[in-house]
C-alpha cells in the first residue's frame, strides 16, 4: 500500500491511496493517515487506485475521519471503485463520510 499527499487550492489535503487495504496495507498507512487526520482541515482521501478495502482499511479511514471531523473539519472520500463503493455503503460508512466521483463535486463539499 502506497500512500501519498498533495495540498490543493482551498487548503485541501489530497491523499491518494494505491494498493490493497486489508491487514498489511492499513497497517502500512495508519500513521502516516493520523498524522495527516491530525492537522488537516480538509481532508479528501482518493481511493481510484484502491484495489480492495476490507475492515481494517475502513478503521485506518474512519478513524483519521472522525479526528479531522471533531476538529471542525471535513472529509471526502473520491473515486472508489465499484468493489470498494460497495464496501462503503454495506458497512454504512457513506452515510458517515461523503463519496464522490466528480472532483468538483468532492471539491464543493469540503468548500
């Protein structure tokens, strides 16, 4: 698993996932996630490149989400794929985060 940032206009913190989160992958980014959780205001978290998400990649999503989120934050989850979409939504974590397809659309709601 392979986890990079970008800062974006508007104060943004773009993070892209790449690989598998399952056991080893969460295990590789739940630092570098908490650490970014802790001082992010804005917070969108690109899973395009997410080829699996099971339940502790989800912990190493959620956990930094509600960090950035008690702070006065927000966070967006981008362009999961067909797999990882369903795995948002059968554990209900789309109805805790936003998830969106369209970068304009993530962009406006962090606004």
């Amino acid at each position: 698993m392979q986890i990079s940032t970008e800062e974006m206009p508007g104060g943004i913190t773009r993070v892209v996932l790449d690989g598998r989160m399952d056991i080893a992958g969460a295990a590789a980014v739940d630092l570098k996630m908490n650490l970014i959780a802790g001082s992010a205001k804005k917070l969108l978290v690109d899973l395009e490149k997410v080829a699996f998400l099971g339940s502790m990649g989800l912990r190493s999503i959620v956990t930094p989400a509600r960090a950035v989120k008690s702070r006065g934050g927000k966070v967006v989850l981008f362009a999961p794929n067909e797999m990882v979409e369903s795995v948002l939504k059968t554990s209900g974590i789309d109805t805790l985060i936003p998830v969106c397809h369209d970068l304009d659309a993530a962009i406006a709601e962090l606004g």
